[in-house]
C-alpha cells in the first residue's frame, strides 16, 4: 500500500472489519441502547448494551458504515465487556482526546485494546467521525440508561 | 500489408463517438489542456477527476476572468455613478443575457442567485403566499436534497400535502403513477432533469405538459444537465428552471433561475433589502421589476463576470459534441464496471438514457474507503449519499461511490478508475 494507506487500513482494522465482534444479539432485553448516525455520508449503527451488577456484561451493534466504523464497533464490543459504566465514560473521553491529539497516546492503565491502533486514523481528518461514531452512541446509551428514558439519536453532527 | 483498421475501432460492446466529435479518436480528452488543475498531482499520482457532478474544474479562461474584473473593474453594481461601477454592471447584466442566450430566453427572465439551492428557496418560497392548505405539491423519488426539503419546509408551513412521484427498479420515473397523483388541487410538480445518482435523464417535456393540462407549475432542477445536454428553456416546457454555474465548467457562488414570464410575475420575493426595490418609505416599499425584485443586495459579481468564459467554451466545444463525448464516456464506464463483477450498478444501462454519471456500489469495500483508497490513487470520485437520502433508502444502500464526468475526462480515466477498484478490492482482500 502507498500514501498512508497501510497506516489507516492497519492490519488488525482490516481483521475487525472482516470478523467484527459484538454481531450477535444480546442473550435477553437490553438495559441500554442507542443510535448513532454520520448524517454527513449516511453511515448508521444501533448499540444494545447488557449490564449487571453494576458493569456492562455485553454489547450487540448492528454497524451499516465503513470499514473504520464497523472496526471502532467492533473494538468497542470487545472493550466494554467487563468495565463499569464510568470506566468506559473514562475510556470513551481518552479516546476522543487521542484522536484530537498530535501523538494520539492512550495511556496503559486504561487497558486500551486494539483501540492503539485505531487512534493511527487521526491522521485522515475526514474519517475522524467515522471512528469516533460508535463512542459517542455508546455515551448516549449510557445517559439514557442513567437517567431511565430511551437514548436520543446520536450524531456526528453536533 | 497488415491492416490496423480494427485497431482503431472502439473495442467491442463500446459505444464509439460518431464522426462529428472531430478530434474523438477511442473519445480523446475535450480542451482537457485548458484546464489548469488537471495538471496537479495528488498522492503522487496524476490526478484523474472523476468528480464533475458535484463541481466541474473550471477553464483557465475562467479563472482569468474573475481574477481580471477583481484587477480592473470591481465596483459593486447598479449604483455606482462611476466609471468602475458601470463596467462591473454591464460585466453582471452581460452574464445574464448570455446566460439567455444559453437557454433560449431573454436575459430578463433570469434571475441571478447564490447558486440552485437558493433559486429552489426562492421558488419554493416565492410561491408559498400563493399556495392554500391542501393544494398538493408533487416531488419525485429521485431528488436532490435541494429540491426535496425546500418543499418539505413549504408543506409544513402552509399546510400542504406532498406527494410522491416514485422510481422504478429500473432506476426511472414510474410515470404510470403520475396520473394518479396529479390531482385538480397539484399546484407545482418539482422535479430533476437529470438524476444526481442515478443519471437518468427525466422527460420533463412530458410530464410538464400533464402537469399543465392540470394547471400546475413545473420547477425544473437542471443542475445535473445545463452545460452538458443540449436543450433549451422552452423545449423542457418547464416555468422554472434553475441551475448553478459551478456544474458548467463556471466559477462557484452564483446559480440561476429561469423562469416563464408569467410565472416570474407569480413569485414573490423571498429576500429583502437594498437593490430589489422600487421606492421606500419609512413604513412602505415597492417591488422593482422581474428579474431584480428577487436579487436583494449585493450578488457575486466577480463570479457572473467569468461565468460567460464557461458557456463560451462549451459553446466553442459544442453541447452536441460535449453530450456525445459523456455518452461514450458512460457507455464504456458502465462496461468497464460490469465486466468487473460484483458491483451493483445503478440506473439505466443505457448511456444515450443518461447524464454523464455512474453510481455504483460494491459490497465488499464500502463507499468510503473505495473513496479514500481511489484518492490515495490519484482518483477523486464521490461516495456517500450525494444529498439523496430517499433516493437511497429505495435503492436499499446507505451510500454510493460515484464516476462522474466532464469534458476533459476519456477513456483511461475510467481504466484508471477499474484499476482502482481492484487496488481496494485487494486491500480488502477480496
């Protein structure tokens, strides 16, 4: 690959994209959900969430995006599982701050994942939103949950 | 002796350019040479712009243009008593009339605007005092967000029902269903001349006449077609027409609406101010005549002062040579695609039925990254819903790559575009 391109269709971005996680559907009702569009190219996705105990057990997204969208998805899936709703506020704000940032650093402590790699997509302002679309549906969900009312529409559009 | 005379010839199943395109051998690049963009690069690749429908490049002539009235005349217009002041009217009030001239019409029934977003508000608008609650407003399927939500906004305000002109899977309009859905209270039929996605081209003769045996006006969206098909005002038998000049080849900020003279008369002004009044009082204004009631303030003089560069070149070119050169152009994209496989192609699988324009999708590599993986290739084509979400609702995607072409473009910018695809298909690993 040239220009870049290897370095915005990292190999672990291409591997969520073709295998995303969090495909299937939750085991019973969602305690949360939300959806999520990028009214700029059209790109739609809805985000289940299953919580117990006071931590997020499971999530089920249904991504219609790009490849950058579907593997933030999928990234997301496999990184929500097991935290508290305020561990991921915390994960969910790092994120958009590294890819704001020049060096786009997660710090370790937040056991980031593949999310490192993803942050690489920084560089390619215009997919900027496409990986920041399901983060900001996951904090729609998570403010709905917390006050007990269905989630408003995200969007990429603020 | 061998001959080479196949050689020559368009390969088989390609549309080839008739005698008249003059310099069209395997359909050679149109005045490519004037256009000083095109010789950039971008990612390290010649540029190949595949991006016409959503703005054409513009002509050296053009862009001298402008930068000469800022040079040498600029004044604002139709009050300055000095010298520079008259220069820059009669530059703005020359564009109009060779803007006439273009379509057919005389230069006072047209109107000069931002661009067609602004004509379509100004229509739109212009007619809503006139409209009551109930009167129906039909709008096809197949819209520009431009020429949808400006009667969305208008059905909400005055109370108006909107109905729906639907495509058929073929990509065209399902004209079998306009009878029904033109009614005694159809007060407007708003459609595209030619589509943004799809390429169809409408027969808007058609359906303007079955809108006026019902005594409703037809606005015509003919962004997609001034400058590339030839037609004139009075052939689409339309009372509205509107276009921008940056899809012509002209330079951005300023569009057109054309319109009937009786229709114009219609319109009530949208937007109010200096330059569209007649006389004012403390507590009163008259309206000065059509066309200038409808151009409050100051309008982008330097950009009419160029736009006539633009209609002389697709003048000199001729659209009869031009429509041919994006026929061919078409025709060998949409045969290119298909033998590609596994692409879905959108709208009529004839070129001669089409604008200059092939929208596809691919279901391995979504529209964005086909886009940004072509960019890194030099290749600047259009993905996404290009403003028509109801339209891809009912092709059942969210979004679509799209090939559109201008006269500079030719045949190896669609085998650079293939080549492309399969570049991204290998990135996916498909």
């Amino acid at each position: 690959m040239n220009t870049g391109m290897d370095e915005l269709y990292r190999e672990v971005i291409l591997d969520h994209h073709r295998s995303p996680r969090g495909r299937e559907p939750l085991p019973g009702p969602a305690d949360a959900r939300a959806e999520g569009k990028n009214p700029s190219c059209g790109d739609e996705l809805v985000l289940e969430l299953a919580c117990a105990g006071g931590a997020i057990t499971g999530a089920h997204v249904e991504c219609h995006g790009c490849a950058i969208a579907t593997a933030s998805s999928s990234i997301l899936a496999e990184l929500v599982a097991g935290r508290t709703p305020e561990q991921v506020r915390v994960l969910a704000e790092a994120f958009r701050t590294a890819m704001h940032s020049a060096d786009g650093v997660l710090a370790d402590d937040l056991d980031p994942g593949d999310l490192e790699v993803l942050t690489g997509v920084r560089k390619f302002p215009a997919r900027v939103k496409c990986a920041l679309l399901p983060w900001i549906t996951l904090l729609s969900a998570l403010d709905a949950e917390g006050e007990g009312k269905p989630a408003a529409p995200a969007t990429t559009e603020a | 002796m061998t001959s080479r005379g196949d050689f020559l010839r368009a390969p088989a199943g390609v549309e080839p350019c008739d005698g008249q395109a003059g310099d069209c051998s395997r359909c050679g690049r149109i005045f490519s040479e004037r256009f000083p963009l095109l010789e950039r690069q971008v990612n390290g690749r010649p540029l190949v712009y595949l991006d016409s429908a959503a703005t054409t490049q513009k002509p050296g002539a053009v862009i001298a243009a402008e930068a000469r009235y800022y040079r040498e005349h600029n004044a604002n217009v139709h009050r300055g008593m000095h010298t520079l002041g008259v220069e820059a009217t009669d530059l703005y009030e020359a564009c109009r009339s060779r803007v006439g001239r273009f379509l057919g019409v005389p230069g006072e029934r047209v109107v000069v605007t931002r661009g067609a977003t602004s004509a379509l508000n100004l229509v739109a608008g212009g007619l809503g005092s006139s409209l009551k609650p109930g009167d129906e407003i039909i709008v096809t399927e197949m819209e520009h967000h431009a020429n949808l939500v400006p009667w969305i906004e208008l059905a909400r305000r005055e109370g108006l029902v909107l109905r729906h002109l639907p495509v058929t899977a073929d990509g065209e309009l399902d004209l079998e269903r306009l009878p029904q859905l033109l009614t005694p209270r159809t007060r407007v039929v708003a459609l595209t001349h030619v589509s943004n996605v799809l390429g169809t081209i409408n027969p808007v003769a058609e359906i303007a006449a079955a809108a006026h045996r019902r005594g409703a006006l037809v606005v015509v969206d003919a962004a997609q077609s001034v400058g590339h098909l030839p037609f004139t005002f009075a052939e689409l038998g339309a009372d509205f027409l509107v276009f921008s000049a940056h899809k012509a080849y002209g330079p951005m900020g300023l569009g057109f609406l054309v319109g009937g003279a009786e229709a114009l008369e219609r319109l009530q002004p949208v937007e109010f101010g200096g330059e569209m009044i007649e006389t004012v009082t403390m507590d009163s204004a008259t309206w000065a005549a059509v066309p200038y009631r409808f151009e409050a303030g100051t309008p982008n003089v330097g950009a009419a002062a160029a736009f006539p560069a633009a209609l002389d070149t697709i003048d000199e070119a001729t659209l009869q040579r031009l429509r041919q050169h994006e026929i061919s152009l078409t025709g060998y994209a949409l045969e290119r695609l298909e033998r590609l496989g596994g692409l879905t192609i959108f709208g009529p699988r004839d070129a001669a039925q089409r604008g200059g324009l092939v929208s596809f999708h691919d279901p391995m590599v979504h529209p964005h990254d086909m886009a940004q993986l072509l960019d890194s290739q030099g290749i600047a084509v259009r993905a996404g819903h290009h403003c028509a979400q109801p339209l891809h609702r009912r092709l059942g995607v969210v979004a679509t790559s799209r090939a559109s072409f201008g006269m500079y473009n030719s045949h190896d910018d669609i085998d650079a575009l293939v080549d492309g695809i399969g570049y991204a298909r290998s990135v996916f690993g498909a």
